[in-house]
C-alpha cells in the first residue's frame, strides 16, 4: 500500500498506536502473593490484627465506567491454611448502605465488595462470585460462563463461611459522612470442592481472581477493580480479565 498524503500517514500512525496501547494492556499482569497462615485466624472484623498487619495489601485502583466522583479507598488481603481461604477488605467510604439483609439477595446494589476467584487456575472451569455488602449479608454464585450455568451456593454451606463485619446488618438510612468499614471471612475448601473441581492449594499454587467495590443504587454509584478490565461499561463477571493470586 502506497501512502502518499499527510492524512493517510496520520491514520496508519494512529492505528499503529491503538494496537500498540490495546498490547501493552492486554499484557499488564496483576499478580498477589497470599501467605500461609501458622494457626488458624479469628474472624472478628479487625484489620489491623496480628497477622493481617504484617501482610500486604491490595488496592482496588482501576475502575469501570466513567471515572466515579466518590472513588473510596478499598484495599483487602488473602490468606491460606490448610483447610480454608482468608479474606478481609477495608473500605475509606462515604454514602455507604446495606439495605439487603437476606443471603443470595442483591447486595452489589449497597455498598458491597466482591471476590471473583477460580481455585483451578482455569478460566474453563468457570468461577465463583462471593459479593457481600457492608453488613455481611452475601451473595455466591458458581458460573461455568458469565452468567450462563449459575449455581448458587446452598444454605448449608453458607453457614460454614465465618463472616466478620465492622457495621451492623443494615445501614439505612445512609451514611453520607466518612466511615471506615472492613468485612472479614472464612470459606472452607471443603465447600467449594462441592462445585468446582481443584486440589487445595500448596507453595505456588495460582488461583485467578479479581476484586472488586460498588455501590449500585447509592447516592453516589462506582465500580473499582483490582485487575483492570477492558470493557467500557460496568460488568464484572470477566473471568478473561482476572489478575492471579500465588500461594506461598
């Protein structure tokens, strides 16, 4: 192809930089490392206790949408024993809410954190979603594809996760100030193997995974993401997109 005028040129210059930006996006790797715990930990809601203060947290930095004018500060940590997953989240917030008290209700419409995980490493395999709100009231899915094959975790095994919370079950009206809150929780390997087939992690073991925040029907609506997701309009469930979490 001959180029012969200045626009041309521009154009084919133009092209070359959106494959080359779309690239390096698509190579950006978020990766955490998740620390073997040497006892079991106590599920009280507490961020900065012993040993949740000695590990590294993660931010959620990135966010899906239009840029949100009420970006809280939300970071969380994992943790691992033999027999269960470790996770805490803190969230600098404000117009926080839990209006949903019932397991497996909309609760990504209140303030509300989400870990998406796949415990084979295999995006094939599908993945969970565990959304809880402010109060402690979740949501948990299995999807073999987004939305496409979903099973809910069953009652039973919802009440073998510990669950840990800073605010009370419902916060209504909301809270327009600046409140900190943390949700704190436990879940067994042994429920998850119920739906998804993996052997419990080791030293080195990769999970894929992605956290994230929102708000859906606040005052004030955001959605914030740990791995970025190239999608322009909010959707979380894009297992593609999850970052990676290695077992130490």
């Amino acid at each position: 192809m001959k180029i012969n005028s200045l626009k041309d040129k521009f154009l084919l210059f133009l092209f070359i930089f959106l494959m080359l930006s779309a690239c390096n996006q698509k190579k950006e790797t978020m990766l955490y490392q998740v620390n073997k715990l040497n006892a079991p930990l106590e599920i009280n809601g507490v961020w900065d206790k012993s040993p949740w203060s000695e590990m590294q947290a993660l931010q959620l930095a990135n966010y899906m949408g239009e840029k949100p004018e009420h970006f809280p500060i939300t970071k969380a940590k994992v943790s691992y024993d033999d027999e269960a997953v470790y996770v805490i989240f803190q969230v600098e917030d404000r117009y926080v809410k839990a209006v949903h008290s019932k397991n497996q209700d909309p609760v990504y419409k209140d303030s509300c954190v989400e870990f998406f995980f796949i415990p084979s490493g295999k995006v094939k395999n599908g993945y969970f979603n565990l959304e809880m709100n402010c109060g402690g009231t979740m949501l948990f899915h299995h999807q073999l594809k987004p939305r496409t094959g979903s099973v809910e975790l069953s009652d039973m095994h919802l009440s073998k996760i510990e669950v840990a919370t800073s605010l009370p079950k419902i916060v209504d009206p909301e809270i327009e100030s600046e409140t900190t809150w943390v949700v704190e929780y436990r879940i067994p390997f042994s429920i998850l193997k119920g739906y998804h087939e993996f052997n419990s992690p080791v030293t080195g073991s990769l999970w894929r995974a992605n956290f994230y925040k929102c708000a859906d029907d606040s005052s004030h609506p955001h959605w914030l993401t740990w791995a970025p997701v190239q999608k322009p309009t909010p959707d979380f469930h894009m297992p593609e997109f999850f970052g990676y979490i290695e077992f130490h």
